[in-house]
C-alpha cells in the first residue's frame, strides 16, 4: 500500500530519462543577460574540461561564520579552461536567425566538420542589417590537450556595442582570465553515464520482501487494470546517466595558469594527465566523469547565501 509521505519513486521533473543528444547543451541567453552578476561586457561563456576532484585548504573570510578567521579543507573540482576562438557570428531578429557569417577556416576545424575554403571577412558582418541580437559560434582550441578536435558552442555577448565588440574579437584567441569574470557560475554538462539499469537502482524503489513472486528488485504493481495501458509514470528498467543537468551557483576559488601556479601531481590526475593551461577551481562537485565538456556560464539566478561567502585559497592537497 502506497504511503502518503511519500506517494512514488523519482522526479517526473526529468523526463524522458533518455541519453542527451549533445554533449554540450544549449543555454537560453536572455535570463543571462539580465543577471545581476554580469555587469562587464563581454562573453557569456566558456567550454571547460573536468579535471578531477581534490581537497583544498582556504581560510574563510565569510562575515558572521562559525569559521570565520579558521583554516578549513573543502571538497573541490578542476576544470582546466583552453582559450576561445570564433568561429562565426549569428544574426537574430525576433529569436530567428537571419544570416550566419563564417570568419575561420583553421586546420583542426576540419577534424570536427567539413568547412569551406571561401572564408568571409570581417568587413562582411558591418553589411548585415535589421538584427536585434547577437552570438557568437566559438570553439575551444585544443593545443597539446588529450583531445584532437576542438568543441563548439553558440555565446552570448554582454555589450551596448555589440557589433563593434564581436569585431575587436575576430582572429584573437580568447582567454579563461578574460572570460570568467563571476564570482559564481553555473556549470552545464552531462552526467556520468550508466547504461542500462533495473528499476531500484534508477528510482530508488524498495526492494520487495524475499518471499515476493516474479522478483524482488522491482515494482510490485505496474498500475489497475484499467486504463489498460502502462503509464510512463511507472518506474522501469531504462536508462541512467548521461543526462543533462546544471549544478547553479557555484563558487569559484581560482582561476589561474599552470605556468605561474603549478598544481599538477607527479602522477598526473586520475583519467585526465596534466594539466598544461589555465585552469579553474570551484568549490563543490560538478556533474560528469573526468574529461568531460562543462559550459560554464554566469550565474541565471545568484545566491544570497553563496555571494556572501567568502574564501581566499591557500593551498591545494595533492
């Protein structure tokens, strides 16, 4: 019999549980925009690389905390974050696109797709007309990292110059230290993938009695008989993992180069190596396992609490 503290397994808020299309998901820009925390210009976003987990020892200088003025260890993620590069610009007019110009034709592109040889100019971009919004198609330039192709990803642009601002980017590559400028983030990215799984491991079912027919490791009653059908509110044997979530507010501890602060182990991390760019901390865990695409972008709703928090890194544990 069903309890009314608790009438079912597992959030319908996910739904379908099926495998993400794309590793890196798409953003709604617009909340972005209006966010507190963006108040510089620039780009909204980058693609960064799960590194591994650690523990790092930061003294808290948050006002009013049981810690405040102490030395404590926090669970931590490493993100290391190559430079950016554009790859074209989109034109919007009223959510629609309405001309999309392709500015790079760089070798490494082609392991990812098929690009032309005529390549627009900059020039180009000044002779479109009636647009109201503006992004960018930016890739990650994977120099000397584990993965050959870059990834790419639709930004937004934070300017009251826009056009003027995606221009004075063209050509350059675009660094982690320009590019996250927050205090929190928010991190996009697809989970750890499980593959196919039963029902008590995909929604927490309880197991049933030893003595039960037909299995102990499902659902006791897949529903009345009529309506003579399964509903998709049934919990079942599919799959886990590997589905797209965002981890909001999270606070970022450094952001730094290996050149001027060194952090890799002598055996490298677990699945991942070294690290040979910039890189980014952040306290707390983010979705995925190591090696894994994490958009990281400003954060759609800051947290009171989490803004308040301040903490200044001394070291990070080996």
């Amino acid at each position: 019999m069903s309890k009314s503290t608790r009438p079912r397994h597992g959030s319908l808020q996910f739904w379908p549980r099926k495998r993400a299309s794309r590793f890196i998901p798409s953003v709604n820009w617009k909340p972005i925009f209006k966010s507190p925390s963006v108040k510089e210009e620039g780009v909204l976003g980058c693609i960064g690389y799960k590194v591994g987990m650690t523990s790092v020892v930061i003294k808290d200088n948050t006002p009013h905390s049981l810690t405040k003025g102490k030395r404590i260890v926090i669970p931590a993620t490493i993100l290391e974050v190559p430079n950016m590069q554009i790859f074209s610009v989109r034109f919007y007019k009223n959510g629609k696109v309405i001309k999309d110009i392709v500015l790079s034709n760089e070798k490494v592109l082609k392991k990812k797709m098929k690009v032309g040889k005529n390549v627009k100019n900059a020039d180009e971009i000044d002779k479109v007309k009636d647009w109201d919004d503006i992004r960018v198609i930016a890739y990650s330039v994977m120099k000397d990292m584990f993965k050959k192709g870059p990834d790419f990803m639709e930004i937004g642009i934070k300017s009251d110059k826009k056009l003027e601002f995606v221009k004075s980017l063209i050509g350059k590559e675009i660094s982690a230290k320009d590019l996250l400028k927050w205090d929190l983030v928010d991190a996009r990215g697809l989970t750890k993938g499980k593959g196919f799984q039963g029902a008590v491991k995909r929604f927490g079912v309880k197991l049933r009695h030893h003595k039960s027919e037909k299995g102990i490791r499902k659902v006791g009653s897949i529903g009345p008989w009529h309506p003579a059908r399964v509903t998709f509110r049934v919990p079942m044997p599919g799959q886990l993992g590997m589905f797209t979530r965002v981890h909001y507010n999270l606070k970022v501890l450094e952001v730094a180069d290996i050149k001027e602060k060194d952090i890799n182990r002598k055996e490298g991390f677990k699945n991942y190596g070294n690290l040979k760019g910039n890189y980014l901390i952040l306290a707390g865990s983010v979705q995925g396992p190591a090696k894994r695409q994490i958009l990281i972008t400003p954060p759609i709703r800051p947290n009171k609490r989490q803004t308040k928090r301040d903490y200044e890194l001394l070291e990070v544990k080996a």
